[in-house]
C-alpha cells in the first residue's frame, strides 16, 4: 500500500461484485463506517420530514378553530410524526449510526461480527420507510390512530393501519438484527486485554440497548402482527365484542415501549460519557457505576411498562408496584449524573460545542427526568394523563435528551467521520439558537398541560392561546435554530479544515486511527490493558498510532 | 469480502510480550453460534408473547377452551408431536455425519427431515381444513355466533400453528439453502456452522410445538 492514507470514503468491500457506480459502492457496502452514514442520511431525512410535520401542527395550533388543515389530517399528522420519529429516527437513532460507526472502532475491531447482517438491516429499514410513505398516497392516507396504535380505534379506522404496522414491524426486525449484530461484537471481538471493565462508556450503553433490542422488540412485533391479523381475518384477540381484551394489547406495546425509551436513552448516556472526561480532562468518576447503572437501568426499565395505564383499568395494588419500579429508574440515573458532576468538579472545562450540548442536556433532561417521577406518581397522573403536561415531559427526555446528546456525539465525532473541522463559533451558536428555541416550545406546554390541556387535540379553548402562541413562536426558532447547525456541519464537511486523527485529545481507540478511518479501521490491533479515560495532567496517557504501516495491510 | 484473508492468526503482544490472538471477524465460530442463540432468544420472545397471551385467556375463558380443545383431532396433533421428534432426530443425525466428513449421509438425513417436515405441513392442512369446512376460522359467521372463548381458542389456535408452521416452511427453505452450500463444499466437515445453527433452528421449531401441543390439544 502506498504511503497516501486512503479512507473508507475511498475503497470497501460489497457484499457481492465489484461496483464501478458509486451509489452501488455505497447501497452494497458492508464496511459498518459506510452503513453508519447511509443510515445517517436516511434518518435525518426523515427527521426533517417529522419536523416539517409537527411545524404544520403548531402553526395549525397558533390560534384556536381551524386555520390550515383539517380534524382528520391533524390526526394523521400527529401520527405519521410519531411514527416517523420514533420507529424511523430515534430508536435506530444513536445505536444505527454513531454506534455502528463507533463500536468497531472503540472495541479494537476490524468491523462488527456480521458485516452482511448489518446490510441487511439498512435495507430493511428502507423497506419498512417505504412501506410507511406509500401508506401516505394512498386510500384514506396515513393511519390516524396516533404511534400508539391502540385498539378498539385501531382495528375500526379505515386508514392505512396494516402498511404503518407492517412498517413498524419490519423497522423492529431491522433493529432486533443490529441488536443481536452488537452484543455478538461486543462479546466477541474486543481487542486483546480489553475486559468488559475497560470498555468504553459508549459501549456499556450500546450493549445495554442491543440486550433491550433483542429481548423486547419481538414482543411489540408479534403484537402489532396481530393487530394485523385482527384487521384481516378477525382473530377476535384484542376485540372486545368478541371477547378480546384491547387492554391487553396496551399492556404487550408498553412491555417494548417502555424499555425503547432506555433503549434510546442509553447510549446518549454513553456519549455524555464519552464527552464529558474528554473535555474536562480527567478520568471519569465512577466508571464502573455508569458501566452498571446502565445495565440496571435495562433491567429495571423492563418492569415499569404499567405506568402508561392508570387510566386504563388496572388494580390499585398493580399501579402502587408499578408506581415505585419507575421511581427506582431514577436511582441509577441519578448515579449517572453524580458521576459527571463529579468529573467536572473542579476541572477546567474546555466549552467546545460538544461539551456545550451535552451540559445543556444535563439541564433539559433533569426537567425532562423528574417530571416523568410527577407523572409516575399514580394519583397526581390520573389528572396529568394525556395532558400537554406529558408531551412536554417526553420531549424533554426525548428531545432534550437523547437528541441533543445525539447532536453532541455528532458534533464530538464529526471530525473523525469527515476528517474536517466544522466553525466552532457558529456551531456554539447554533446551539444557543436551539436550546433557546427548545425551552420556549415545550416549556409553555407544562403549564397548559397543568391547566388542563389535553394533548393530541386539534382545537382548544381560549384561555390556552398565550401558551399556544409561545410555544408556536418558539418551534419557529427551534426550526431555525436546526438550519443553522446542519448548515454548518454541511459547511465544514466541505469546506472545514482538515482535523487530524485526534483533535479533542481525547484517550479511546478511535482517536488513534487517521480521520477518516481506513477499511478495516485498524493497522495494527493493540493490545489494551489500561483503562479508558485516562488523562495526567490534562494530557491522554496513552498515545498509540495504529493506522497502516508497511507490509502490514490485512486487505 | 476479501478472499485474500491471510491463514496465519493475527498475533498481538502485551507488554511482557506474551502473545494474544485477535479474533477474525471473517471466520468466528463462536461468534456465529452466539448470534445465532441471540436470534432463538427473540423467536422465544415472539412465542412467548403469544402463550402469554394465550394464558391469560385461558384463565378468564377456561369452559370454553376445553370445550373447544375437544374439537381438534389428538390423534392427528400427536402423530405431528412424533413426526416432528423425529425430524429433529435426523437433524442432528445430519450434523453428525458432516462432521464426520459422511457428506452423503449428511444429505441423505437432510432429505429425510425436509420429507418429514412436509408431511408434518400436510397433516397440518387437513385439520385446518376440516375446521375451515365446519365453517370454523377467524372471522367466520359460524364462528362468531359462538361463545367468546370459542372465537379466542380458535383466533389464538390459527395464528399460533399459522405462526409455527410459517417457522416449518422458513425452516425447509433454510434446508434446501444448507444442502447447496454442502453440495458446493461451502459447508464442510471443517466449517459447519451453519448446518449448526440449521439444526439449532429445527430444535427449536420442535421444541415450541411440544408446548403448542398440550395447550392446545390436551388441555380437556
């Protein structure tokens, strides 16, 4: 191999042939760096298209009556942006695209343990985003049912409920297959000396969400293939005038739905933790506490599901059990931020825009964590259920939490994906833009909620229009706020600086590697017997320089 | 893939110079075999929802379900039960004539597992028949003049045998697949993985109808 460093942008293996066409390059490509980015590209897509959505449905929600669009398309657009941003952006979110990336590249590895499995699950997750947008052009459109998909209403509506289940079904079995792709990489091909406690943070999270992805996705697949079976034949399971019970089919969505959220959430944990010793210079605190807290929290997230049923019938003393699992969530949570408070204290905290999301995530997602305990709470959520209350609950943990730490590992990782350096000074802005943006959208929606104002309604009362007005002025800086940081993570991918194989100083293996990564990542594997995270004095411990030498290539 | 893969194992040393093998993502047993139970893990979710399922319809509507268990034929239901242990019987038989490097034997025994597995699918038929010429199957007026319990025995029985026997035919599939690698020396006595996790499969296609079976056909 010549001396010139070539990129996994430059050469990759397919899964068969040999491609002239560069799209074919790319759509055949079983090295995880170029799947991580078609994922990347898909899903954020889609993302602007969920945004556009709900910016339709806050403007409609501007003032009271109706202004742009009517009832029913209200109903499919609150559905359709459900069901886009969480089965097609935040559940394959972090673990499809910064995970793919990344884990090989932390564990030591050439690539995942099933480079062919990992194709596969792109292209199921592209048939199942298809499946979903032609439900939208034709018959009665888009289901209208809300992601929840609910039954009696779910089997009753005439729209198109069998295409988005079947869409939901199929992303469900391309995540399962990126789960079960993850834990055999992480057990299998760690590089010599790295035990399970010498890991990285990241990859605690993404094997506690692969465990969550294999054990319960399935549960939510059969579920919703029923609920298919129930539209086509009458099966009878979850109907009540034939003596189904559709509470059990709340019960069977919410024993995977619940755990999806942790699945979410954990690995935008594990990039804090990534960040936070990075640009405070110092080891992590309590590495082994996140390390378990992150597994706990996967173990304890299974058993709370019966939070979201209150309402719905079940008894007192099933509530009251249900009520105490989910505040026992938020002990190793709580770990967690202990943990990353206690790195920061007394470092010298270098702002970069990465370290900048990821403190204004601790801030959004405290509020976006305790008020889900005030919602936990059985008696104060019989009167919060279905409130403004809680969408601005989950979209201060969902939002505010995993995406903005997902911002942050993107912003963080930039440079090793592009091998270039976007604008710090317009990056941090763009970050004030957005968190301001954030805070006055859904913060409005606590107080409204509190006051009475139930969600997923088309129309409300006029004593709610101020917060209505606040929140529809704050999703437009929100919006704008988005454009500024795309634009400029756009800007420098094409025009930034080149950055070097390890521009944070930061200690995991991936920032020992050139940027971008070479095919196979690795020269040379290393033998890691040191822990991550260790800085002395500000500076990383170990400096290795792994990436090809002569005679060493594995092609 | 690169067919250039080096055969020496990749050797790296600690720092008291001992040396360590890396494993090669291409060829990993273990790894293969792990993912492979990761995947039975969630077929045992899938199933295990559905009996979930069937249970707690089982508790509200007990009566009923006897009552109709008593319509489905046992005789048919077990000779299924003994088919498809014997099924599983030859699989592994196949396995262990391929490890024995008895290629031909190993086929042959492939053979017979598909034959048997077929005719577990045709027997199978003919019960769903004849429930759907008595004018029993979801969603059908016969059926929905019945007693809820009824209509939920039946609805669970046709998608839980439909579920299985959807497994049956993914399974012969996967068989024919295996006999072409082995035909085409893909799968030898050396590397014989995936008529490992074939065999794994089969197992647990068997195993989940020794618990349809009972609950099903037994539970009058």
């Amino acid at each position: 191999m010549s001396n010139v460093h070539k990129s996994f942008y430059d050469q990759t293996h397919t899964v068969f042939g040999h491609h002239k066409n560069k799209i074919l390059q790319w759509i055949f490509s079983i090295d995880h760096k170029r799947i991580a980015l078609l994922y990347l590209f898909v899903m954020f897509s889609f993302f602007a298209v969920a945004v556009m959505v709900a910016l339709v449905m806050r403007l409609e929600l501007f003032s009271p009556g109706q202004d742009f669009i009517d009832p029913n398309t209200y109903n499919q657009a609150f559905t359709l942006h459900g069901v886009i941003m969480i089965f097609l952006f935040i559940v394959p979110g972090i673990p499809a695209v910064l995970g793919n990336f990344l884990l090989p590249l932390q564990l030591g590895a050439r690539d995942v343990s099933f480079p062919k499995l990992n194709l596969l699950s792109w292209w199921l997750y592209m048939i199942g985003a298809v499946l979903a947008v032609t439900s939208l052009f034709i018959g009665d459109g888009f289901a209208d049912t809300g992601w929840t998909f609910y039954a009696p209403y779910s089997i009753k509506t005439g729209t198109n409920v069998i295409w988005a289940l079947s869409a939901a079904f199929i992303l469900g079995f391309a995540s399962i297959l990126t789960g079960i792709n993850f834990v055999a990489t992480i057990h299998r091909l760690r590089a010599p000396g790295m035990t399970f406690f010498k890991m990285p943070l990241f990859v605690w999270g993404l094997y506690s969400t692969s465990w969550i992805q294999i054990l319960a996705t399935p549960v939510v697949g059969i579920s919703l293939i029923m609920v298919v079976l129930e539209r086509t034949f009458g099966i009878g399971i979850f109907d009540p005038t034939k003596g189904g019970d559709p509470v059990l089919l709340e019960h069977m969505f919410w024993i995977y739905s619940h755990p999806a959220v942790y699945l979410m959430i954990l690995p935008a944990f594990g990039i804090a933790s990534e960040i936070v010793p990075t640009f405070c210079r110092k080891p992590i605190f309590g590495y082994h506490a996140i390390a378990i807290s992150s597994a706990m929290i996967a173990g304890v997230g299974y058993l709370v599901w019966g939070h979201h049923m209150y309402t719905s019938g079940e008894s007192e003393m099933i509530k009251l059990i249900f009520s105490a699992l989910t505040f026992f969530v938020a002990v190793p949570t709580g770990v967690k931020f202990f943990d990353w408070i206690a790195t920061m204290y007394k470092a010298s905290i270098d702002f970069k825009t990465p370290m900048l999301w990821t403190i204004g995530t601790f801030v959004t997602f405290i509020i976006g964590g305790l008020t889900g305990l005030i919602v936990a709470s059985v008696g104060v959520d019989v009167y919060l259920h279905d409130t403004y209350f809680v969408v601005a609950h989950f979209h201060y943990a969902i939002l505010g939490g995993v995406v903005f730490l997902m911002f942050a590992g993107m912003h963080y990782w930039f440079p090793k994906i592009t091998g270039k350096m976007y604008n710090e000074k317009h990056a941090s802005r763009a970050f004030y833009v957005i968190f301001v943006g954030f805070n006055l959208l859904w913060f409005p929606m606590f107080i409204a909620g509190m006051l009475g104002m139930p969600r997923r309604y088309f129309d409300y009362l006029p004593e709610f229009e101020i917060w209505h007005k606040i929140a529809t002025f704050g999703s437009w800086v929100f919006a704008l706020g988005l454009i500024y940081m795309f634009t400029t993570l756009y800007r420098g991918w094409k025009y930034g600086e080149k950055a070097g194989p390890n521009p944070w100083n930061a200690t995991t293996l991936e920032w020992q590697i050139p940027s971008p990564p070479q095919l196979e990542n690795f020269g040379e594997i290393p033998y890691v017997d040191y822990m991550p995270y260790e800085y002395e004095k500000g500076e990383p411990v170990h400096r290795l320089d792994l990436s090809v030498k002569e005679k060493k290539t594995h092609e | 893939m690169s067919n250039a893969i080096s055969n020496e194992p990749e050797i790296v040393y600690d720092k008291q110079g001992n040396p360590h093998e890396v494993v090669d993502f291409n060829n990993d047993y273990e790894g293969a075999k792990l993912g492979f139970w990761l995947f039975i893990f969630t077929e045992i979710m899938i199933f295990g929802a559905m009996f979930l399922v069937f249970g707690f319809y089982l508790f509200q509507f007990s009566q009923d379900f006897m009552d109709a268990s008593n319509e489905l034929n046992r005789l048919l239901g077990g000779i299924n039960t003994f088919i498809l242990l014997i099924s599983a019987l030859t699989m592994g038989l196949s396995l262990v004539k391929l490890r024995n490097n008895q290629v031909n034997e190993s086929k042959k025994y492939i053979w017979i597992t598909i034959i048997l597995a077929t005719i577990f699918l045709t027997i199978k038929y003919f019960e769903w028949s004849h429930e759907i010429h008595l004018g029993i199957y979801p969603g059908s007026p016969t059926l929905n003049a019945m007693e809820h319990g009824t209509k939920l025995f039946f609805g669970l029985y046709f998608t839980m045998t439909g579920l299985h026997g959807l497994h049956i035919i993914i399974g012969i599939g996967v068989m024919f697949w295996v006999l072409a690698l082995i035909h085409s020396g893909k799968v030898n006595s050396t590397d014989f993985v995936v008529l490992e996790n074939t065999a794994l499969y089969w197992d647990l296609v068997h195993l989940v109808w020794v618990f349809v079976f009972p609950i099903f056909y037994l539970i009058y």
